[in-house]
C-alpha cells in the first residue's frame, strides 16, 4: 500500500514539526475557588519553593517549558471579589485547569456552580479542561471519583475533560495531569 | 568575567598585601579602622561583619555567630588575637561590641520571625482566636462581629468567610503584623482600611497585609534589610523592631497604591514589585533607617 516516497516525507514532516515544536506558546488558564491551592501548582510547575505562599490578590504568570511547549500559565486569584475579573483573562486559552480544594466539602457547590458558569463561557467553548481535585494529602480529602460525580462531569460533551487527583503540596498526580495538558493541546493545534 | 578576575585577585591576595601596609602606615587592624573611622551604625557594622566573616582566624570567623551571652567573651578574645589594647585604642571595645550584637541579632531576629511564621493558625488555639478577635475589634471598634464565621471578614479584607485559610505560608506572623500595625498606630490602620474601601482603588486589606509580610520577610531573610536594622536599633534587635518595619511596609504601600492610581486590583503584583524595588532602592543608602515612629507614637 505505501508508496517508496512517503516515508522520507514522513521523516521530513516529524523533523520540521521537531524544530518548531520547542517555540509553541501554549495559554493555560489556572481557575478556581481561594485557597483551592492555584499558586501552589503554579510554584510547583515552575519548581519553586512553596512553602512562602500568600493569598494571591490579582494574579500571577509564569513560563514553563514541558514537553516541547511553552505554557505559559496564568493563575488567577479565586476570592469572590475579584472572580468578575476571570472573563478578563478567557482570551486565547488553550486549556483550562480547573483546581479544587477536595477536602473543603462545605463549598462543593460553590465551586461546582463557578465550574458550570465557566464552562457556559462562550470565549472557552471548546477548550479542554482538567479538573485538578487537590489536597489529595490530607486525610479529610474527597476522592477523585467522587468529586468527578458531584460535579457531573460526565454530562460535558461538548469537549474533552479530565479529572486528575494531585497534591500541589507534595506534586503527586501533577505531572499526570499535565502529561494530558500536552497531550490534549498537540490535538488541538493541529 | 574581568570584574570576577579582579574580584578574585582582590579578596585572595590584594586585600591582604593592602591591609598589612596599612596596618604597618597606620598602626592599627582593619577592624580598629574600622570601628574609629566610620559612623555608627550601617557604615561601622557593614564593614566590620564583612571584615570578620573574611578573616583568616577562627575566633574572629565565629564572631558573627556567637550567643548573645558569649559576646563579652568574643570580644576579649579577638582583642588578645589582635593584639589590641584598650588604654591605647580606648573606644574600640565598645564599638566592637555593638557591632557584634547587631550582627549576631540580626540573625536571632530572622530565626524568631521564621518560629512565628512556621506557627500555623489554628482554630482550636484560644490564643490564636483571640487575636483574630482583637484584630477585628480593633479595626472596626464600632461594629459587632456577628459570629466567629461571617461575610463581615470581607469588610477588613479577608478572602472568605472564615480568615484561617488566608494566612497560608505567612502564618502566625501575617496575624502578629496586622495586629501590631492596628494596636500601635490605630488611627493610621483604620485610615489605610478606609483607603481599601475606596470604590475605585479598593484593595483587600487584610490579604495585601499578608502580602507585605511575606515582603518584609523575604527581605529579611536575603539580608537586605541589615542597613535598615544596624542604623535603627543599637544593640540586639527584637521581634517588635521587625513589626514596627512592617507599619512602615503597610503604611508606606497604601500611600503608594493611592498615588499611583493603578486600573484594578489585578494590577497588583506589579505595583506590589515596583514598590519593592523602591524600598530596596532606600535600603542601599548607607544612613538608611525605615521608620514610621516619627510621624506617629500614639
């Protein structure tokens, strides 16, 4: 079935794809409620120390290479006062990561309802979430499944999804999830 | 690369060809240089604690390190090393010993704040309610608290519902700052909080707080703030000068915010940078000393 000359092309499209792969600029957009732990995954993405954190007012960014991509991370404070602002941000995302404090039950729905909201958000329709179900280190902290569950996750459908359990704090589960960030961007781009 | 050759030349065999014909023109060590030929304070200590980390003799090495109680001992013993004697250099042992506490309590003093700030807030800790309680009285004497969990923690700037989750990494220190700030200068506090509740340049108090506290903190920790503590405290810093920084911190930040006019509130890691530049600006002036107590001793 395959012509001699195909494979010296697909050689040639893998090296070009090779060589402009590392300038790929990637805009993620890190959401959810305070104290969900946005800063922390940000200062652990970036392998900074994260034991100084202080609530973020405003927002923070920061460049990280991963996997042949420039993510260019954008985390943005959670507190109720200044979650108007979040919209100000949508532009351009290429994946959203959304982060959860599992082991605050009490504001569930709250940070389910925020979740809805933005998945309704015109500017990001279409564009891949992953929900990161933090604190998976305290002992107090909902599982992934369950969260997952009340969340309704499975009734998005109009884009890919994933929930990944992680600890910011020790960074378990954070390079998981952001194997499939990559992995969900290269789809995406093409 | 020529400023790193000249630097290593100079600290490995200049600076000591240097200080022996001085030594030999003056009849005096560098540290009796020192201690006779600079002000008090930033330029005297500066000098001294780099002139003992640098010198070749284990007593006078262990000088920037030794207890508050060894100090006397310490300061004999570099005398005898020196060969130093007090009837022909009169003031040199006192100088000394002020140059010592206050390079052996600067490093105290950075080991305090880190205790404190490693103490995490904790609800089932009365202490640690109750100050949370007199931070909230203090700053609005007028209205009651309605319970220990309420929206009303907004009014003075805090995320939520319930304030122990805001001090994250800060801990009992982000607390300690705030309360100090509003029990010794109530007035000017209370004047910032209204400041934050501007409709247009509104800030959250109480997370910009713990904010500055981690700069002041961060400041302490790099040894930037040496200058601000040798000019400002003759002896052996404490806990309270570092709160007394932070009123400076808060109060001068306020001012800043309010002068600069910034958009919103998400511009403020930037102006929060371009104020710690300004601060790092002043404490390169060697007669630098950040005070707030002038303005106002209430």
């Amino acid at each position: 079935m395959m012509s001699p000359c195909t494979a010296p092309q697909g050689l040639l499209s893998i090296l070009r794809k090779l060589k402009s792969s590392p300038d790929q600029e990637v805009r993620i957009l890190l959401l959810g409620l305070d104290n969900a732990g946005k800063t922390t995954l940000l200062k652990q993405l970036a392998s900074e120390d994260v034991s100084h954190i202080t609530p973020t007012q405003g927002f923070n960014i920061k460049s990280v290479q991963s996997q042949g991509f420039k993510l260019n991370v954008w985390d943005i404070g959670g507190q109720r006062k200044i979650r108007p602002y979040w919209r100000n941000y949508f532009e351009n995302t290429d994946v959203l990561i959304y982060v959860i404090d599992s082991a605050d039950r009490k504001r569930f729905e709250e940070t389910g309802q925020e979740l809805a909201e933005l998945l309704e958000e015109e500017k990001l329709s279409g564009v891949p979430v992953l929900v990161f179900a933090n604190k998976q280190d305290l002992m107090t902290a909902a599982p992934a499944a369950e969260i997952a569950e009340g969340l309704n996750l499975h009734t998005i459908r109009d884009r890919i999804w994933q929930i990944q359990a992680c600890s910011a704090v020790t960074s378990e589960g954070v390079q998981d999830g952001m194997t499939w960030v990559c992995k969900n961007i290269a789809t995406r781009k093409k | 690369m020529l400023g790193y050759i000249w630097q290593y030349f100079y600290t490995s065999f200049f600076r000591f060809w240097l200080k022996w014909i001085l030594r030999q023109v003056t009849g005096k060590c560098e540290l009796q240089r020192i201690c006779s030929g600079y002000k008090q304070g930033a330029p005297r200590t500066s000098r001294a604690e780099y002139s003992l980390e640098s010198s070749k003799s284990k007593a006078l090495r262990s000088a920037v390190s030794v207890d508050e109680d060894q100090v006397e001992k310490c300061v004999v013993a570099i005398m005898q090393e020196k060969n130093i004697h007090s009837q022909k250099d009169p003031t040199f042992k006192a100088n000394l010993r002020v140059c010592i506490f206050q390079i052996t309590g600067y490093k105290k003093l950075y080991n305090s704040v880190e205790n404190l700030r490693k103490e995490v807030f904790d609800s089932e800790n009365k202490a640690h309610e109750d100050m949370l309680l007199k931070l909230w009285n203090l700053l609005k004497p007028s209205v009651k608290l309605e319970s220990r969990i309420t929206k009303q923690w907004g009014d003075v700037g805090f995320q939520g519902d319930d304030p122990k989750t805001d001090f994250r990494g800060m801990g009992m220190l982000g607390l300690t700052n705030l309360v100090f700030f509003s029990e010794r200068y109530t007035d000017l506090s209370q004047q910032v909080l209204s400041h934050s509740n501007h409709p247009k340049l509104g800030y959250s108090y109480a997370i910009v707080g713990i904010n500055l506290t981690e700069m002041a903190y961060s400041l302490l920790k790099a040894g930037t703030l040496k200058p601000h503590f040798y000019n400002g405290v003759l002896g052996v810093p404490h806990l309270e000068h570092f709160h007394q920084l932070y009123c400076y911190l808060a109060y001068e930040f306020d001012k800043f915010w309010m002068e600069e006019e910034p958009t919103s509130i998400m511009e403020f890691n930037q102006y929060r940078e371009k104020f710690q530049e300004k601060v790092k600006k002043l404490l390169e002036q060697p007669d630098v000393s950040l005070s707030l107590r002038e303005l106002s001793d209430q």
